[in-house]
C-alpha cells in the first residue's frame, strides 16, 4: 500500500487555499505515513509583481509555519519540507537563485518542473490556438531536456507529460505518440539515471480523468528498460480532499509494471519504501 505523499500543495502556492495544518490532518485521516508540502516557486512567472508575486512564496515564513507542525505531529507521520522548482531554459540568473535558495534552506525533497513555455503558460486553452499537440509537445519535452542539462540541484522529476492534461479538443486527444519523441525522452532518462535522479509518478493524470497517471505507462516502462529505479509518488494535491487519490489504481498499474516499491525523501535522502 502506498503511503507517501510526495507532492502536495497548501496556501504557500498562489493555487491552493488550503492551511499546511489541514493537509497535514487531511493526510493522518487518509493513513498517509509520509506527507511532502511542495509548494510552487515558479521565479519570474509571467505577470508577477513584487507586490503581488505569483507562484513564488517567502520560503522563511514556509518553515517557520511548517517545523513546529512537524514536531507536532511527528508520531503520526513524517513530514516533509519540500518545494516544486520551475525549472527553465537558458535561464542561469533563475538558476542561481533556486542554488541560494536550497543552500540556505535544509529541503527534505525538491522537485523538479516544468511549466512554462516561451514565458508563458500552456495551462490556458490561448497558448494552444494555430499550434498542433506533437508541435507543443515537441518543444516542451525539448526544453525539459535542456533545463536538466542546466540545472540538476533537485531529486526527482515532476509529472514528465503532464501536459497533454491541457490539450484542448480541436488539437486531438489527450494524449501523445511516444515513438515520435522517444529520442528526446530516451536522453531525459538517461540524464535523470545517471544523475541519481527520481521519476516521478503523479497521480493527477488519473484525478483529471486520463487513463494513467504521468508518466503514461509506455513512457515509463521506457525508464525502467534503460534502468531507472528511483520513483517517487505524488497526487499533486492542491486541498486536504486530493490527498493521495488514485493511490489504489497507481499501485495496480505499477505493480503491472514490475514495480514493487517507491522511495521518499528525508534531508534529500532517498528511502526505498515496499509496497
């Protein structure tokens, strides 16, 4: 049975409103043993002011407002002080403000992300229109591959295809064909292998209704093959309510995989966990 919950997000990210305390609650009452607050610093997100930054938070006030609630419930489960970096190409300026920002602050875990695309965010249906999906896709899985090559002070990989979740109808299924981006994405792999770097499993894809969680699993026996064997799970979860969803059919669908455990994070410190 999975336990952890290695990505969740509270009112430290500019999209949840939820209280750290009501994750943490939400979590012991699902029998979540191991939980991770990641909340977003997406640095210079398009449309952010210094009055009102957008998907970046003082991370001082975040453990000043999560240490004693990991005292506090300390013999119910363990948690996790993380952040989920919006990692982006060709920026060393932001590059070097996530490396002070992890130097000055002792993380249990950090994700890695991508969420952005030529300065702009392909979560709105506008970034989509006289584009095609494999065009969108190709450019994202590319720009990933270049900000790893960039950037690797991070523990796993967040929700590698998510955004096929975003694909409005008139550009086709919510999906991909991997074959068509297997040479980029077999590069991905071997870069996060070779750095001791996790896959993450995120469960959202099936919150949001898609057949399989990210990665798509065609994407991740294409991880295993080449030899990857860090995952790390995640629902993603903005509110108390999606706290590890779906962890049931995730389990399933990696078992049917091979798979027989996961790791969690503790100081940065990977930790393998049997189902």
């Amino acid at each position: 049975m999975i336990k952890a919950d290695q990505h969740t997000h509270c009112n430290f990210s500019s999209d949840s409103d939820a209280s750290p305390e009501s994750m943490v609650v939400g979590a012991i009452e699902k029998g979540i043993t191991h939980l991770c607050l990641t909340d977003h610093m997406d640095l210079d997100y398009p449309g952010t002011t210094k009055e009102e930054p957008l998907f970046e938070f003082n991370v001082a006030d975040y453990f000043t407002a999560l240490t004693p609630l990991k005292e506090a419930y300390r013999d119910k489960l363990y948690l996790g002080i993380g952040i989920e970096l919006g990692l982006r190409p060709g920026r060393e300026d932001l590059n070097q403000q996530m490396h002070k920002l992890l130097t000055d602050y002792s993380f249990d875990f950090v994700l890695g992300s991508v969420h952005l695309l030529d300065n702009d965010d392909p979560y709105y249906e506008s970034y989509w229109q006289n584009r095609t999906a494999k065009d969108i896709l190709s450019k994202y899985f590319s720009d990933m591959l270049t900000s790893l090559k960039e950037y690797d002070n991070f523990d796993s990989l967040g929700h590698l295809d998510y955004l096929i979740r975003y694909i409005p109808p008139y550009c086709g299924e919510k999906d991909y064909i991997f074959r068509e981006h297997q040479e980029v994405m077999d590069e991905i792999f071997k870069l996060l292998i070779s750095k001791d770097k996790a896959l993450e499993i995120n469960t959202a894809g099936l919150i949001k209704g898609l057949p399989c969680f990210h990665p798509k699993l065609e994407t991740l026996k294409r991880y295993l093959e080449l030899g990857g064997k860090l995952i790390s799970i995640g629902s993603d979860g903005h509110s108390p309510d999606k706290i590890a969803t779906k962890f049931k059919e995730t389990e399933e669908l990696l078992r049917s995989c091979g798979i027989s455990g996961y790791y969690v994070y503790k100081k940065r410190i990977p930790e393998y966990i049997p189902f």
